[in-house]
C-alpha cells in the first residue's frame, strides 16, 4: 500500500487487486487504501483458505502462525496490544466473497474483549457505555454466529431492558443495565451451548475466522448462490480489521451511502446514517436511522412510515457537516475510481471519518439506464463502460410490469419455471371458452395442464398462462414468450380437473382469483396489484450505443403480425424464424390442417392444401409488407403431428360434425398416424420427402404474396428478401430433395405467370435457401449441408432435445431434481449445455464453413435469449441470434457488453 500511494495509478492498483484472491470487500479495502481514503488498517486471508478449510474443516498450521504475524504487524502500526487490558487491540472479522452476495454471510465485530479488558478500554476511553456497549455486541455476534444460538434469545432480554428503563435509543441504555444484559448473555450462551464465552482472545480470533468460512456452506448462502448461478469454488476471503468505533459518542456514527440515488438515479448522495451505533445496527435496518442529506429530511418520514407529527429528523449535512463534505467528495472519488453508482459503508468516530466497504450499487432499472447515461454525459465514463454497468435484468424488467410487493403480505401458494417474464393478475379460467366469455367481464388467468395449438384464442385473451406440466421449451412457454404474455410452466403440485385446478391438495374452482409473478416463477391467491412497465427516454439512447458494440445481428422469432411489429420497435433487424405451423393455430385454421393431416388420398390432401394455401398466402403478405427491406426466414412446416389432431371423444366428434366425416373412419385414421414419439416421428422435412405437396403448397404461398405485394407495388423486388428454411434436417440428400423441391416450384411458378414484368420482377429476387441443423447427425454432416445452402440456423431446443437424449414436453418434472444433485448446473433447455450441445455447436460451426466460408449461421432456439447463454453464443463465431421479440433489448445489450 505505501509503495502504490507513491506511484499509485488506476491500471496498477487493478492488477494487484483481484476480487477472485481477496474478495469483494478485501480488494475494494486495498483499492481505497492507495487512493489515499481513510480505511481501518488490517490485513486479508484470501479465498483459497476457504476452499481448503471446506475440505479438511480445519485452518493449516502455517496460515494459523501467518495470521498471528498480521495480528502482531497490526499492533505495531496502531501501538495497542491484542488481549492488552490497558491498551486493546479490537478487531472484525469480515467476509468477502468474490462476487457480493448481501447479508449471506457473517461478520463478528468487537473482537478481543473479555471480562477483563471490558473494564481496561472503559478506562482507557473513560466511556464505561461505549466499552460495555461493545462487549454486549460481542457477546450477542458470537453467540450467534460462532456458536449458533438464536437470535431472538439476546433481542427479547435487550428489549425488555430498554423498557424498563424507559428509553427507546441503545446508546440511552444505562451502563448498570448494560452490565446486566452482559451477565444474561453470558448465561445464555452457556445454557444453549453448554461452554463458558472464550475468554482468550486468539480462542475468539480463530474461531470467528472459521464461522465466516462456514458461513461460505450455510442454507442461505447456498440457496443465494444456486439463484445467482454463483460458483461455489470461489469461496470467501476473510478480512480482519482494527475496529474503528461508531458507538464511541454522539460525535460518532455508523451508515450507508449510495453515491447517487438508487430509485430515480438522480446525481445526488442518497442514504442514512445512527449516531453513537455500530455497523450491524444500519445493516440489519430495525433502529431509527437519520437521513444522510437536507434533501431527504423532508421525505425521510414517507419512507419510513413515521408519525408525520414528529418534527422532521436532522440529517448529517446538518449534524457533522464536515463529515458530510467529506462523505459526498469520497464517494465522487470512487465513483469517479469504478466508473459506476457505488454503495459505500462508513463509521465515524469521534468525528474523524473511515470507509468500510465500497462496492457497485443495486439499483432499480429506471436509475440503471439514467445512471448510465448521466455518468457518459459527466464524462466520468465512454458509452462501452455505460454499456457494462447496465445490469443485464434492467431491460426485462423495464418491458415487463411487475406485482407490487409491498401489498404482498402471504407466501406464494406455489411456484413453476419462469416461462415468461412479467405479471398477471385475473381469474382461473381453465379451457379456451371459459377463457373467452371471462374476458368480456376482466383479466383471465388461462390454467391448463399443458396447452396445444387449440388452446391459442385462449392464450390470446388471457393476461397470463399457467400449465401443470412442460418445460421451459414447451408449447405454452414458447408461445406465451413470443406474445411478451407472463406464463408459469411445470407448476408444482397443480392438476386441472375441468373446472377446478387442484394446488398442493386444495381446490380453486374456475373464477378464483390469482396473481402470478411470472419472473420468479411464483403464484399468489388473490389480487395483488401490478407495477406498469416504465421505458424510460434513455432507453433509446442506450439503444444507440449498444448497435456500436455488439458485433452480432439480433434478429427475431416472430410469425404473427403483432409479434413482427414488437420485433422491429425494440431492435430486431430481421425476422429469423417465422415459425409456419404457429400460422395455423386459430380454431378454423386448425380444423382445415386436421382435414390436411387426416386426407385420405393425395388428392384429398391437394384440396385441403389449397385451401391453407390462402391462408398463408394473406398472412406472408401482410409479413412481407412490414419487413420490408428486411429479411425473413421462412421456416417450412414442422409440426409434431399430434399438436394438431383431435386429442379426446369430444374433439373427435366435432371434428367429424364440422367435417360430415363417419367417427370410425377418423379414428381409424387417427389410429393409423398415432405416433408413440412425435417429436422423433414425422415431422420436420420428412414430411416434405413423403408429401412434397406440403412444401409446394407453402412456397407457392409465399410467391403469390411476392407477387401480389410487387404487382400491387406496395413492396418493390429490391425491398424483399425472403429465406427459405427446412426443419429438423438430418442428411444432405434428405436436404438435397427439399431444395430441388423449392427450385422446381418457383420456376414453375414463374414460368406459369403471364405478366412478364411480374416474372422479370420476381427473376429479381434471390431467396435463400437454408437448413436448421438441430439433430446430432446433421452437426456431424455439416460441411456437406452447408456446401448447399445460403444458411444455417441451430434449433437448439431439438439440438438439446437430441443431444441429451431428453424429451423436451416430459423432462420438465425431473430436470429440477437434476440440477439439485448438480447432475446438470442448469436447466438444458434453458442455458446452453456448453460441453455436448455447444460442442456440437462448434464442430457444426467449423464444418460448415470449412466448405462454405461464405455461409451465413445463425441460433434461433430459446437459448438464444437467455443471458447466461448469449456470452458463449457471441463466443461461436456466428451471424445472428434470433430470440422472441421480448428478449431482443436483452439479447442486444449482453451482446454489446460481450
Ligand atoms: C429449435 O428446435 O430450437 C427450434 C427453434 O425449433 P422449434 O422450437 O420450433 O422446434
Ligand atoms: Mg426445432
């Protein structure tokens, strides 16, 4: 430290200073020690302690002896003893993981105290209060961190003495009573752990050193880190410090800063401090703080729900101006130093000021993209680190609403996977029409126990779906995402009974009410109300930088004309899946795909063709026309045939009424084309090698449109660049076939044409022709695939699905348990499984442009929106992600800090 305050440069102290070796806490501490801020000395055990310490439960004699070594090196630089009566070395014990994880895990102050030098630092400081007050800290931190009694065991004997004494401050306790509550500590900690409080305090040392390391392995630290995706080797550095004493006098304090405000992100200092109190009293937020600033005097009492009556508190600006001067320029510094918000922690002491902590503030999403754009306008940072210190939820949340949770006063009645972000709040509905009538008279919850293509006008009309079973890839999830609707998928414990669903045991007839978070994944009973979604006007502006950075393409799965033009608003530059089956959800339309499905010859199968013909026809018009100039990715039928038949008796029969088909030849038919495996049966492009009607039907549609939309001159030929793309291809010659079909149909199609400006015209358009490589066997092939196509594009949701050998619609219900027994880290089908599926990705990659440097490659499965997945896509080497419209702002900013 000395050595840098003489040479100290930005670019030095980063190298020295990794938060993997000395956490979060121990290399801020070092940061703010070369630029020259007053922090208590002390000295760093680095994390790999911590994994050591995991494996054999004990601390190597050498660290023990290296640890004593710092102790005595502390106590020359502040000339007091540790364990000295009339001069003692107090210190903290502190953890610091790698990456913050607050209030996880502990931290014991106060160390170095016992009967004895109690009463030798009362004299020391002639402040009898501010030694017992320190010693009841400790006695009450021990007992429960080291020696695991319960909390409440020291609250209840503490609050039973400030009211029988009268007073409502800790620091108005009297020092008769503190040394009571003393002795009662010392009791409890006896009773419940059988053992006397250590009076030795290298016992103390030693002992809180390992508590912090075991805090690394507690319940909630586990828990915290399996939400956040944090690795569990990082372990935690434990910082050991001189303590410095907030609860010295009432010149003495303790607080909390933010360097800007966390709600609005206003350039202001914002935060809240108690006078004559330590650290732990701010943290664990149940005392009386003050607000920092005169500013936040007048709204203090808002925030805090107090009597307005009271006269309004003063605030440090006001207090210890001075301290506050300092306080507000420090926090510059290091806001200036991170190039970003910070959070900083502090203790003042008998008026001289000591920072604890500095780390990058949590911050609500509007302050996120306001801080962001106000620090590159102050010039503290350039649009590539604005860029970075965005974090990656802020978009999500921002297009997103959200329930408000300070009307949530009960727990969640279940939970499910986060299918799709937002909220909902509306009544049960559990089939399609119930869904239709409710909505006429409010918001509906659509609960199915899965959903198929039929259930679409019900998904339509419902605010949110909710579904028993599937996976983060299944029907309801895939939709629901596209359409930007909040869906709750694998919802644990629910069963729909006609019109009841049934959660955990308990039944909720069609109508209850529901609130669903579907962020969390977390269903409430009852009406909790919703936060809107905010964009705020820097929003477009961050939009602006993000398309210097990121060097890859976003494009968008959309089919539906709604979802196209949410697409583009929120930066799509290209449609690159238009799924066509999701063309043929709607009721009439699915009644006609059935007739198709069911056709009992080939002619009858051209008849029902040709009438979905002009289905598709209307809507790749209406497609084309509003991408105009862009391109659009045509994905040819891939339906898993049984998404479309009549699934029960009832269907049958209204199949067979609206159709004036005899039930027994339907079922026969049905019994004919039931597959025992859908998803490996026929779909994809063999249904285009075993009816090549199919895909001649759909690029006629798609010429037609062209054709109508140039003749009609609403697009030109120069605005229309159509791809052609065939599913779950798994050989070249299957492919080979496919693209022959293709060519053959447009030439016939333009040979057919009489207008010949319309054939000159549409000789104008090259389409490419493409193939999606979600089958092991295609990767494997993909050199020979790629040497016939303009592009590929991975399904990773198949590419999953094949790799594992994990269904996509039945592993819902088992994953969690996998990735509980860290089988997997993550759900597959949600983060990109690296070492198999993204291998395979790789190798694809390599093959494919080994023979076709030219090609074009792209992801277009789920994968391609999830945050933990786009880094390693951005690592692949590609053209373009394609993502549901709603992941796009996402997708580009991980991309751009990428
Ligand atoms: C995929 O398999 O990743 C894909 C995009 O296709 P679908 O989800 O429609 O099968
Ligand atoms: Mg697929």
């Amino acid at each position: 430290t000395q050595i840098l305050n003489e040479n100290f440069n930005k670019e030095t102290v980063e190298l020295i200073v990794d938060k993997k070796i000395w956490g979060g806490k121990g290399s801020a501490l070092i940061t703010m020690s070369c630029l020259g801020i007053d922090v208590p000395p002390g000295f760093i055990v680095n994390t790999s302690l911590c994994s050591y310490y995991n494996s054999y439960n004990s601390i190597p004699s050498e660290v023990e002896n290296k640890i004593k070594h710092a102790i005595q090196s502390l106590e020359d630089t502040l000339s007091l003893v540790f364990g000295s009566i009339d001069n003692p070395l107090l210190i903290s014990v502190r953890s610091g993981a790698p990456i913050s994880m607050p209030g996880m895990m502990d931290t014991i102050l106060n160390i170095g105290l016992n009967d004895e030098i109690v009463e030798g630092l009362s004299k020391k400081y002639n402040n009898p209060r501010f030694a017992y007050d320190s010693y009841r800290r400790l006695l009450h931190m021990f007992g429960t961190t080291v020696m695991q009694i319960e909390s409440n065991l020291f609250d209840l004997p503490f609050d039973y003495l400030k009211i029988s004494e009268g007073v409502t401050s800790d620091h108005h306790v009297s020092v008769d009573g503190l040394k009571k509550l003393i002795n009662t500590y010392k009791n409890i900690i006896l009773e419940q752990s059988k053992e006397d409080f250590p009076q030795n305090v290298y016992d103390q040392l030693f002992r809180a050193i390992k508590a912090v390391l075991d805090s690394w392995q507690s319940k909630r630290a586990i828990k915290y880190r399996e939400i956040y995706n944090i690795s569990e080797d990082l372990g935690t550095a434990v910082t050991v410090q001189a303590m410095v004493f907030g609860n010295l006098s009432e010149k003495s304090c303790t607080g909390v800063i933010f360097s800007r405000n966390p709600s609005n992100g206003d350039n202001e200092i914002f935060g809240e401090f108690l006078l004559n109190a330590q650290g732990e009293d701010i943290v664990s937020g149940i005392k009386n703080s003050l607000p920092i600033s005169i500013k936040m005097e007048k709204s203090w009492q808002i925030i805090n729900n107090e009597d307005l009556s009271i006269s309004i508190p003063e605030s440090m600006e006001r207090l210890m101006p001075d301290v506050f001067v300092k306080l507000k320029n420090i926090s510059k510094k290091l806001e200036y130093f991170y190039g970003d918000m910070q959070d900083i922690e502090f203790t003042v002491e008998n008026g001289r000021l000591w920072i604890l902590q500095s780390r990058s503030g949590k911050r609500s999403s509007l302050a996120s993209l306001k801080i962001a754009n106000d620090m590159v306008e102050e010039k503290i940072i350039n649009k590539k680190q604005a860029l970075k210190i965005i974090p990656i939820q802020t978009f999500e949340q921002l297009l997103h609403c959200g329930l408000d949770y300070s009307f949530i006063k009960i727990p969640p009645l279940t939970c499910g996977l986060p299918a799709s972000p937002g909220a909902a709040v509306g009544m049960v509905a559990t089939n399609v029409k119930d869904a239709e009538l409710m909505a006429k008279m409010g918001k509906v919850i659509l609960v199915r126990n899965e959903t198929s293509p039929e259930d679409m006008s019900g998904i339509a009309v419902a605010d949110g779906i909710i579904t028993a079973r599937g996976g983060m890839t299944s029907h309801a999830a895939v939709v629901a995402r596209g359409m930007g609707k909040s869906c709750i998928c694998s919802v644990s414990g629910l069963f729909v009974d006609g019109k009841n669903i049934h959660i955990n045991g308990e039944k909720f007839p069609s109508g209850t009410y529901l609130s669903m978070d579907s962020t969390k994944g977390e269903i409430y009973l009852g009406q909790i109300p919703i936060i809107a979604s905010n964009i705020p006007y820097e929003f477009e502006m961050i939009n602006s930088w993000i398309n210097e950075y990121k060097k890859i393409d976003i494009h968008a799965n959309a089919e539906t004309i709604g979802d196209i033009e949410s697409a583009f608003s929120l930066g799509a530059t290209a449609i690159g899946l238009c799924r066509t089956e999701h063309m043929f959800f709607s009721p009439e339309r699915i009644f006609y795909m059935r007739k198709m499905i069911l056709s009992k010859d080939h002619s009858d199968r051209v008849f029902n063709l040709d009438i979905l013909e002009k289905y598709q026809q209307h809507d790749f018009e209406k497609i084309f026309e509003i991408s105009k100039g862009k391109a659009v990715t045509i994905r040819l039928l891939d339906p898993p045939l049984h998404e479309f038949l009549p699934h029960d008796d009832k269907e049958i029969k209204e199949f067979c009424i609206q159709s004036n088909s005899i039930e027994s030849d339907v079922k026969l038919s049905l019994a004919i084309k039931k597959e025992h495996n859908p998803m490996l049966g026929h779909r994809g492009c063999r249904l285009a090698i075993t009816y090549p009607e199919i895909y001649i039907m759909q690029v006629r549609a798609i010429l037609c449109a062209i054709s109508k939309l140039v003749s009609e001159r609403k697009v030109s030929e120069y605005e229309l660049y159509p791809e052609i793309m065939i599913p779950l291809v798994s050989n070249v010659n299957e492919l080979a076939i496919c693209k022959k079909l293709v060519q053959d149909t447009f030439d016939d199609f333009c040979e057919s044409l009489n207008d010949n400006d319309l054939k000159n015209s549409l000789s104008k358009i090259s389409y490419k022709f493409g193939a999606m490589i979600e089958l092991p066997c295609a990767a494997l092939q993909a050199d020979r695939i790629a040497e016939i196509c303009d592009f590929i594009s991975f399904g990773t949701n198949d590419l999953t699905q094949t790799t594992l050998g994990l269904s996509r619609d039945d592993s819902a219900n088992f994953i969690a348990t996998y990735v509980n027994k860290k089988i997997w880290n993550n759900d597959p089908f949600v983060t990109i499984e690296q070492s198999t599926v993204g291998e395979l990705l790789k190798i694809a990659i390599n093959k494919a442009r080994s023979s076709n440097p030219k090609i074009k490659i792209g992801i277009c499965g789920e994968h391609a929106g999830n945050p933990e997945s786009i880094p390693f896509i951005n690592s692949l080497q590609i053209d373009y992600i394609s993502c549901s419209p709603y992941r796009i702002p996402l997708a580009r900013l991980i991309s751009s800090q990428v």
